[in-house]
C-alpha cells in the first residue's frame, strides 16, 4: 500500500501543505469539508483555504522547525464556501520530507450534536413517564378547582372577582403545561416520504407572518435545486414554526429580521450503530438577529425543561430535538448576541433508509 492510498483513506479531512505553506493536495474528505476540489485548491496558501479562528501561524511554524506535532482543539474552522464548524485540528511534519506539513482536522459539532440527542431522548423517556403517571390526578382536581372558582365569581364584588380570575387563569396555564409535556411524550414515529422542503419553510413562514411573527421581516433565502428530503411534512413544519416563534418572541416589541436558508452539504454523514451509513446533506438554518441564548443554558438548550423565557416552559426545543432525532437528522444551535443560527440537516428521499436504527456518532465525511 502506498502513501496516496493511506494519505485518501484518512477518515478525517486531511490536507497536505508544502513548505512554504501552500497546499500541495487534500483528501476526498477535505475537499467536502471545505468545499472545493483538491485540483482548485493546490497552489493556494493554506491559511486562506482553511480559516482558522485562532493564531496558528507561530506555533505552526515551531512544529515544522522542530518536527513536533501540534495539537489544537476546540476551535471553529471553515473556509470561503462554508460556515465554521469547532474542530480539533492535528498538525505534524510529514517524515521523510523536507518542511512538509500534514493537518487533519476533526470537527466535533455532529458528534457532540449526535450525543446530545440521544441523551434528549433518555431524559425525555424519564420526564414523560413521571408526567403521565401525574396527569390524570393533577387534571380531575384542577377542573374542580376551575369549576369552584368560577361558581364563587357569579357572586363577588370587583376586588374579589380579580382573585378567583387569578385561579382561573392558573388552572388553566397548568393544564396547557401539562397538555405540552403529553405531547412531548408521543413517540409515534414519523410518517415519512419524499418531500419539498421549501414548501415547509414558506408554509411556516406565511403562518408566523399571520400571527406571532407579524413584527418580524423573514427572507427566504433558497437553494432552488434542493432534492427532495426524506420526511414528515406536519412534523417538520412543527419544527420550523417552533423556531420562528421562539425568534419572533425574543425580538420583542421592536421585532427584528429571520433568514430561512437552505443548502446542500454533502460532507456531513452518520453512521448507524450496525455499522449502515447516512448521508445529511440537506441543511436548514433559521437565522435571527436577536439577542442570543443566555449563556448560562446555551449547552442545554434542547434538554426538557430548559428555558430561557420567565414564563417558558421548557418543551419546545425539547421537542424540536426529538422531532429531527426521530428523523435520522440532527440539529445545532450557533448563539451570540445579535445572531442565532438553528441548523437542521436531513437525508435525500433518493437515498435515505427509512426506519429508526439507533445513530452512533461519525464525524463529517464526503458522501460516497
């Protein structure tokens, strides 16, 4: 075996840099990585194909003189073609050369995402099972409570009718509470089938304009070449009004600007516990120029019950997770103030597998 058969094999985006750092090739994985095919990008300098939001260029340069290897995690890499994912980056000199560096970069997002997903889904179990076991006792007394309440006001003055429109009211909030955790608790899978993504985006876009969007400017920003995906169009579009809502509603009073955007990636892919693969390659991002998630749950945003709203409940997120869990896709969240970007990635209906195979992660890989 030779060293282009190793250096093509690599697993992991790979690229080969000269010494005086352009790129001299790039595997089949890198190329997907960034976008661009290996013939295009030799010749280039290595720090404009490969964007590295970090200074590397010193210790870069220390690792080639001294022939040590370089480690860097934890920090977002992209390219002109393509938003930054957080990677782990690996640098070494190439043996036997003179000055010829190898980088092999590792992104961490699909992992972490697939993790967190599965994670989603025990927690979920645990919650639902606690709930439904509660509902129907927590209902029958609460309807006696509304019922009382609403008795007691045929017969009080102003002051007092206020106290028994208070019980009312937060009968009632507990019910839709409970209402919303049920409805988490489904586990009906999807009904999928070849669909148009882009019909799920303009029907939830004309729905939020119609109602709690009315205040915000939403663009639709498409691939029209999109292929079908693989999917349940009431369940997505569940997904999709969920994100909106959650935009318009932190934009406040004075509103604010979403962006739907779709496009094709086909680097990303997962592989399935029984070792079967799938490929993600249809993206979409809902992105708003809000104030951003509160960092202090920013990493536990699609955990049940967490909320960064005073009167949230917790479940919407939650259950946009499951949704697109139950889909074989996944989904990432990217929050500073003044941009949060959802992002979902889902299978072709051409070459997607359905069924409901438990998902290891796999890190990003060029669709074969």
């Amino acid at each position: 075996m030779d060293d282009n058969t190793i250096f093509s094999s690599l697993p992991v985006p790979a690229v080969l840099i000269g010494p005086d750092d352009k790129i001299l090739d790039m595997n089949s994985e890198a190329e997907g990585f960034l976008n661009a095919s290996a013939k295009s990008a030799k010749g280039m300098p290595v720090w404009d194909m490969v964007a590295v939001d970090a200074p590397l260029e010193e210790g870069f340069a220390r690792a080639r003189e001294n022939g040590t290897p370089l480690f860097v995690n934890d920090v977002d890499v992209g390219s002109g073609q393509r938003a930054p994912l957080q990677c782990a980056l690996h640098l070494a000199a190439l043996a036997g050369t003179e000055g010829k560096m190898i980088m092999m970069i590792t992104p961490r997002e699909l992992a972490g995402r697939m993790t967190q997903n599965n994670s989603v889904k025990s927690a979920a179990k645990s919650a639902i099972g606690m709930a439904e076991m509660l509902a129907h006792e927590i209902k029958n007394p609460l309807a006696g409570i509304t019922g009382a309440a609403q008795l007691l006001s045929m017969n009080l003055n102003a002051e007092d009718l206020e106290l028994t429109d208070l019980i009312v009211a937060e009968s009632r909030r507990i019910v839709k509470l409970l209402e919303q955790v049920e409805q988490f608790g489904n586990l009906l899978p999807p009904e999928r089938s070849s669909m148009n993504l882009h019909d799920v985006l303009d029907r939830a876009r004309r729905s939020a304009l119609l109602g709690f969007g009315a205040r915000m400017r939403i663009i639709e920003d498409y691939d029209p070449s999109l292929p079908h995906a693989l999917g349940d169009k009431d369940q997505l579009l569940q997904v999709i009004l969920n994100l909106l809502k959650n935009a318009s509603e932190a934009a406040g009073d004075q509103g604010g600007t979403i962006r739907l955007h779709s496009y094709y990636e086909h680097s990303f892919r997962m592989r399935r516990s029984d070792g079967t693969g799938q490929s993600l390659p249809l993206q979409i991002e809902v992105i708003d120029d809000g104030p951003g998630l509160p960092e202090g749950i920013r990493a536990d945003i699609f955990e049940p019950f967490v909320s960064g709203r005073e009167n949230g409940t917790g479940l919407g997120l939650a259950l946009v997770s499951k949704i697109i869990s139950d889909h074989d896709g996944w989904i990432s969240v990217n929050s500073v103030p003044g941009k949060t970007v959802f992002r979902i990635s889902l299978p072709r209906a051409d070459t997607a597998q359905t069924g409901t195979a438990q998902i290891a992660p796999l890190a990003p890989q060029q669709e074969i």
